[in-house]
C-alpha cells in the first residue's frame, strides 16, 4: 500500500517540501548561519510595512466577502433546488476562469478608459474619470472577486446542515423571523463563517497576480515583496525570510483554527 | 413558505448585485475580444475578427499556446495515475502513517503558491531544469495532484470495497481486480480529477513566471508579461478561448460525474 502512494509522495516532496525546507535553510544560512535576514524583515520599514498592509487588506477582504457571501449563500439555501443550483452556478463559473483574464477583465472594467468609467460618464454622474485601478481599490475589487467563491461554498455547505425544524420551532413559540435567525440560524452556520473567513483570509495573504496587475506598484503586498527581492535585487536570503514569515503565519491561522473545526471543513473546497 | 417580506426583498436584491458582480467580468471579456477599437470602447464600434487573427498569426503566441497544452496534457498523464494510486492506498490501507501522506497531498493547496514558486526556482536553479519542459511540467504534476488526490477519493467513498473481495477470493491478484472491479466505478471521478489538474496546468501562472524562460513559456506568462505593458485586445481573444475551453472541460467533467460513482 505504501508503495503505491509513493509516486505521489515522491513528487510532492521533490516539489515542494524540498524547495521550502531549501528555503528555510537559505534564510538563516549564507556562508554560516545568520538570522541577518530576519532582522531585516523585523526592523526596517518597508518589510514591516508590507506585512501590516498585506494583512490590512486580507482582513478588508475578508470582511468584505463575508458580507457579500453570507446573503448568497442564505439565499441559495433558502429557495428550491432548481434556483439553488442557478445561484451556485454563477458562483462557481468565475471559479474556473484563469486568475489572469479576471485581471484582465478588471483591468478593462476599472482603468480610466474603462467600461464602468465610460459609462459613468455617459450618464454624466462623473465629468473626470475616477481612479479605480492601479491602487489598493482595484486590487480590493479584484481580489474580492476571485476569493467570493471560497467563501459562499463553505457558507452553503454549512446552511445545508442546519435542520430547518428549528427555524419552524422558533416561529412556533412566538419568535419573530429575525429573532430566530439572529438566534439560531446564524450561531449555527458560525462554523461555515469561520472555515469559509479561514480560506479567504490564508489565500489572500499569499496572494500574488491582482496587487502585481491591479496595484499599480504601490500596493506592495507580501508576494510582491519575495517576488521583487528574487527577480529585482537577487536578495535570495531577504526573500527566503519574507516566504518563512508568511508561510508560519498561514499554518499558525490553520492550526489556530483547526483547534475549533476540521480541517477538512476549511479544505473541502476545489 | 412566507410572502415577500422587507428583510427578503433585500437579501434578493443585495444577492443579484454580488452575483452581477460576479459574473460581470466573466462576460466583458468575449465582447471586448470581438471588438474593431484598438482601444477598450464599450459597446464595441463593430464586430471584428482582428484580435484573433493577430493570435493565430503570430509565431510567439503559437508557440506559447504549444508549451500550454503539452504541459498540460503531461501534466494530466503524469498526475493521474500517481493521484488514483494514492488515493486508493489512502483509502483501503489503516495504516497510521497513510493519514500524514493524506496531508502531504494537500500540502500544494495550503502553501501559498508564491512560495511555492520561489522555492522550486532555487531548486531547479541548482540542478538545471529552469526554463525547461521536464521542470515545467514537474511542477504541475505537484500542483495538480491535490485535485486528483480529492477527487478519487470522494468517489471511493461510496465504492465498497468488498466487491474488490470478492473479486480476489475468486482468484483474481489485486491489480486485476483494481482494473476489472474498482477503476470501472469510480471511473468519473478519475476523469474528474484529470480534467481538473489540465485545467490548473493551463491556468498556472506564478510558477511559471519564475521557473520559465526562452522557448518554454506557457501563454500565461506572455500574458502576464503582456499585461504589465499594456492592454492589448489579442489578450482579451486569448482569454476567450481559454475561458471557453475551462467551461467546456468543467461541463464534461460534472456530465461525466453524474453517470455512475
């Protein structure tokens, strides 16, 4: 049996535990061990500031496609299969465009000569075209975007598993609609809250493609930051430590929450 | 169940918005692609074929494209047989050790890909398999094996194993009855998984952008390289046709899922 899972096995660490253990290693040891790197990632401002706006916006992120998920999800839960299977549906078909032609698309959306620019203007709302892109805003949008899927999944997989008895036995004893959703339904679907915020916050963190095409150089994400010391500056040991702090960062988020739901939960979906 | 109350009326309206929204740059993209403008207009001036042209007409996007989809069905050939095997030693082995491997499978689906994609450049730097075809489709056989991996095993879940028995004690060994018995039932579910990986192949981009060079790079990296200068609309006609093939491998792979496990 063993055997069999080998291949598999092989791959994944040649592939990946290899590169992240050669990573850890690069980031503590130049011609002799050094915490060098770390000191720089902990003290000077431009590390430390991307950090804080790296978490800055995944938490914004976060809260912003709780909010818009959350009434999707209740929504598909609560009509019949057929017009449940339509909202999933259009949740999901984003799912399986490439990150890149979102970009692009967001980029053709929200640039100064863009579709929703035109249109603002046609309606003469607007006599300047506003800056919706190349800033934290586009990114915010993008990044929103491409993450909501991760959120209603969870919501609605969480929905689906509360007895609907209990909304009824509420009504039954005189609770108001929202009485009983503020009391029951919403305690009860806490635990899809916390796997669905648990994804969109981790992949947010990591995130890479929409802060590089839809920041416009100012919102300098994490990614961006190893990205830059790799390709820019051949800073291998500076962008080593960067990659160790977000990496501790994610598992410790995913161990903090696995203390409270499976992880199972949290990884379930795509 | 109850009449259309306040509360309803604007949890439908707020959930049509955020479904708009997204869906709205899902479908920008096609009328943007069949557009005369050289710049974005909307609605576009007229109908044109230009964009597609330009792609089909030029020799670094061809080659690209060439790079993708060998990648891909490499990458599809390679992680599918090792997904399946794995899966079904997770499955049928109680082994205590077989739930550590279970969790690093999914380890391509919680390292965030970023750091992923730095860490095998210094690797392959070291060993020479930057900006060639082996390297690039190592690396999507790992990212991909987490797909088939989920996949396989949700369909044995509802396989019962006893049939494999039965199978045995009538004399089979255990590769026949896996091929005779068990691949046939959970067949969907093995085709699912590939087509997903394909698709993470054809999308994949950040490893890409650091692992690739010279005549192997996949489309998303020119695309990606392309975006960074400006917007060019043969982008928009690329994106339509990957986004119209991801669709089309989604529906087969959901229509194959129906039948059967």
């Amino acid at each position: 049996m063993l055997a069999l899972a080998s291949p598999a096995l092989l791959v994944i660490l040649l592939l990946i535990v290899l590169p992240v253990g050669w990573l850890a290693w690069q980031s503590i040891y130049h011609d002799g061990f050094t915490l060098e790197n770390y000191r720089r990632v902990f003290t000077e401002d431009i590390y430390w500031r991307s950090f804080a706006l790296t978490f800055e916006i995944s938490l914004a992120v976060t809260v912003i496609a709780l909010m818009l998920g959350y009434p999707v999800a209740y929504l598909a839960n609560s009509v019949s299969k057929g017009w449940s299977i339509l909202i999933l549906s259009l949740v999901v078909l984003p799912f399986w465009t490439s990150v890149l032609v979102r970009a692009y698309a967001w980029l053709a959306l929200l640039q100064r000569t863009g579709v929703i620019n035109q249109f603002l203007r046609y309606l003469d709302v607007i006599s300047e075209p506003l800056a919706l892109v190349h800033n934290t805003f586009g990114t915010v949008v993008a990044t929103v975007h491409i993450l909501l899927p991760f959120m209603v999944l969870p919501l609605y997989a969480t929905m689906q598993k509360i007895p609907g008895d209990l909304m009824q036995a509420g009504a039954s004893l005189g609770a108001s609609p929202s009485l009983t959703f503020f009391r029951v339904f919403l305690p009860l679907s806490l635990p899809g809250v916390l796997a669905g915020c648990t994804m969109v916050f981790v992949l947010c963190l990591g995130f890479y493609i929409t802060p590089e095409l839809l920041g416009g150089g100012r919102t300098v994400m994490v990614s961006m930051l190893v990205s830059r010391n790799v390709e820019l500056y051949n800073q291998f040991g500076a962008a080593s430590a960067v990659a160790v702090v977000l990496l501790l960062s994610v598992l410790l988020i995913f161990f903090a929450v696995s203390r409270f739901i499976s992880l199972d939960r949290v990884l379930g979906q795509k | 169940m109850m009449r259309a109350s306040p509360a309803r009326m604007i949890l439908y309206v707020i959930s049509a918005l955020v479904l708009v929204y997204l869906i709205l740059p899902v479908l920008i993209i096609a009328p943007i692609s069949f557009s005369s403008a050289r710049f974005l207009t909307f609605p576009p001036p007229s109908f044109s074929l230009r964009w597609y042209q330009q792609y089909f007409a030029n020799p670094a996007w061809m080659q690209a494209t060439r790079v993708t989809l060998t990648v891909a069905l490499f990458t599809v050939l390679i992680a599918t047989p090792c997904g399946v095997a794995a899966a079904y030693a997770i499955s049928q082995s109680k082994l205590r050790i077989m739930r550590v491997i279970h969790m690093a499978l999914l380890l391509p689906l919680v390292v965030p890909i970023i750091i992923t994609a730095v860490g095998i450049f210094f690797v392959y730097a070291k060993v020479g398999l930057v900006a060639t075809m082996p390297g690039l489709v190592l690396a999507n056989v790992m990212l991909g094996l987490p797909y088939v991996v989920i996949s396989v095993l949700a369909g044995l879940q509802s396989f019962d194993p006893a049939q494999e028995m039965v199978a045995r004690s009538l004399g089979m060994n255990r590769l026949r009855s896996f091929f005779a018995v068990t691949l046939p039932q959970i067949k969907s579910s093995v085709v699912a998984g590939g087509i997903f990986a394909f698709i993470s192949a054809m999308d994949e981009t950040i490893v890409a952008l650091f692992i690739s060079g010279g005549q192997y790079q996949p489309l998303t990296k020119r695309m990606f390289t392309a975006l960074r200068d400006e917007i060019d609309p043969t982008i928009a006609a690329i994106s339509t046709l990957m986004t119209a093939a991801s669709f089309m491998l989604v529906l087969l792979a959901s229509t194959r899922g129906k039948k059967g496990g």
